[in-house]
C-alpha cells in the first residue's frame, strides 16, 4: 500500500497547472504613464532650471560674472552661505550619530518621544521656528539682553543663522543613520569589545566604517537643505545687506530690487549646487544600498 502511494505521487505532480503567466498592463497605459511623469518632471523641473540659467546669462558671460563678484553684498552673501551651512552641518553630523546610535543600540523610556522630537522640525514650518528663537534670544528678551551685556549677539548676528540653519536641518542625518545602524546589527561591536576593543576604537573601526555611506548620505541632504534655507533665516537675519544676507536672501532682495540678472546669476549657483548634490546624491544612494544588502544577503549564505 505505502509503495503504491509513493509510485502515485509523481503522477499527481505532473498533472499540476501550470503556473498562470505573469501580466502586464497594456502598452497604452504604460505609455500614457511614461509621457504624463515625463510631461509633469519637464513642466515642474527641467524648464524652471533651464530658465535659471538662460535668465542668468542673458546679458552675456561677462555681464554674468560681474553681476556674481563685482558686488560686495553678492560676495558677502556667498561667503557667509559657505561659512553658516558647513558649521550647521558639522553640528547635526555630532548630534545626529550619537541620537542615531543611542536609539538603535538601546532600550529606554522616553525612546518614542525623542525619536518623534527628532522628527519635529519636519512639521514646524522654518518661519515659527524663526520666530521662536527670536522670542528666545533678541535683545528684548532675558536672555538676549544677558548675553549683550557680555558682549554677544545671536539675534540679526551669525550664530542665530547657524541656530535657525541647525533647527531646520535637524533631522537629516540621525534619520538617515537609524535604519542602516539596525540593518547592520550590533554582532560585530560586541565581536569587538569581546576582542578587547575601547569605545573609541569599535566606534572608529567598526561602526564608523559600517555606517559610513549613510553617513555621508545624511550630509550631503543636511548640506543641500542648509544652503537653500530661506523661511527661518529670514526672520532671525534681519535681512541686513552685506553683513547677514546669504544666497537665497540676496536672491530674493535682488529680485525685490528689478535686478534680474544679478537675481538669476545668484541662483543659478544654488542651481549648480544643488545639482552637482544630486549626482553625489545619486552615487551615495548606490552604495548606501549595497551595504544595506550585504548583512541579509552574508545572513543567507550558510542557508544555501
């Protein structure tokens, strides 16, 4: 009995259905996707761009670089634009890998609500989050007419950029880091303090390298975020020209001003900023993936 049920069984297997085949939509829905994505990335993108640098150049090549250099509000508001974003940067890169890994690597109470913290300056429009450092620092203030009485100023000054550029790009690089720290998995850190690793040295040599294309994932998007700010830059700088305008400010005071092609030269070096971000962007993403795939598919091997 049990041989004839074993000599039965491939029959029943081979007189399975086939697997029914995989569908496709139909070629004029496809196409009629393709064109409208095309058509609306073409309106809302590639003809603005295009426009930046057809207005920036209208006048000519020499017109244009007079318009970025031969003025010195134009100078200053580059040079702060480079001096207030690295310094933003630098201080959520800190903040961001310490948040990041204490959230991943450890239990607390309290865990859910400074993730959620973290995530804040996403729904707080940047003008309120102006405003409030405002109320916090100006010179009306408690705090504001402390800190004048000993010589400093954060209000209409560099530092509440840096504060305002901080607030806004608060986010990036801890929400970046969190999933590939989880993803990775504490195994090889503990390897590592287990061999007689320091703190300072599993950080460096195992963490760090692990995590090291999210890492700079996270700066590159904090980075293009800082440089473009405008909503709570505007309330804390006071706008004062050649002293607390940065790039987006000067473009929209030069604009204000009838000054087209000075306007549009200023923004098309945001322009050729944002895009040579992109393309880091675009590679970064890559290897961002492939490390993120590496543990599952190293977890998978011993399966096969």
């Amino acid at each position: 009995m049990t041989a004839n049920v074993l000599e039965e069984a491939p029959a029943t297997v081979e007189h399975l259905p086939p697997p029914p085949k995989p569908r496709s939509d139909p070629w004029y829905v496809r196409y009629a996707l393709i064109g409208l994505t095309l058509l609306i990335v073409g309106g809302l993108v590639v003809v603005p761009l295009a426009s930046v640098f057809v207005q920036a150049f209208s006048k000519g090549v020499g017109a244009y670089w007079d318009n970025l250099f031969n003025n010195a509000d134009t100078r200053h508001a580059v040079f702060l634009t480079l001096i207030v974003a690295p310094v933003a940067v630098a201080l959520n890169t800190v903040f961001g890998v310490a948040a990041a890994y204490t959230i991943a690597r450890f239990r607390f109470p309290g865990r859910t609500i400074l993730t959620t913290l973290i995530d804040l300056p996403f729904s707080v429009s940047p003008v309120v989050a102006g405003l409030v450092f405002v109320l916090l620092f100006g010179l009306q203030t408690p705090i504001g007419a402390w800190l004048k009485d000993h010589g400093y100023q954060i209000i209409f000054a560099p530092p509440g950029l840096v504060l305002a550029t901080a607030f806004v790009t608060f986010p990036f690089v801890a929400r970046e880091l969190i999933p590939v720290l989880e993803a990775n998995g504490a195994d090889e850190e503990m390897a590592a303090r287990s061999l007689g690793a320091t703190g300072w040295q599993m950080f460096w040599r195992v963490t760090v390298p692990n995590i090291k294309w999210g890492l700079l994932y996270g700066i590159i998007l904090c980075n293009a975020r800082a440089m473009g700010e405008f909503g709570a830059i505007y309330v804390v700088s006071g706008r004062i020209g050649g002293q607390t305008d940065t790039m987006p400010l000067r473009v929209e005071k030069l604009f204000q001003e009838y000054n087209q092609p000075a306007a549009f030269a200023l923004a098309s070096v945001l322009t050729m900023l944002a895009l040579v971000t992109l393309v880091i962007k675009v590679v970064v993403e890559r290897k961002m993936r492939a490390q993120m795939t590496r543990p599952n598919a190293a977890a998978e091997e011993p399966t096969k």
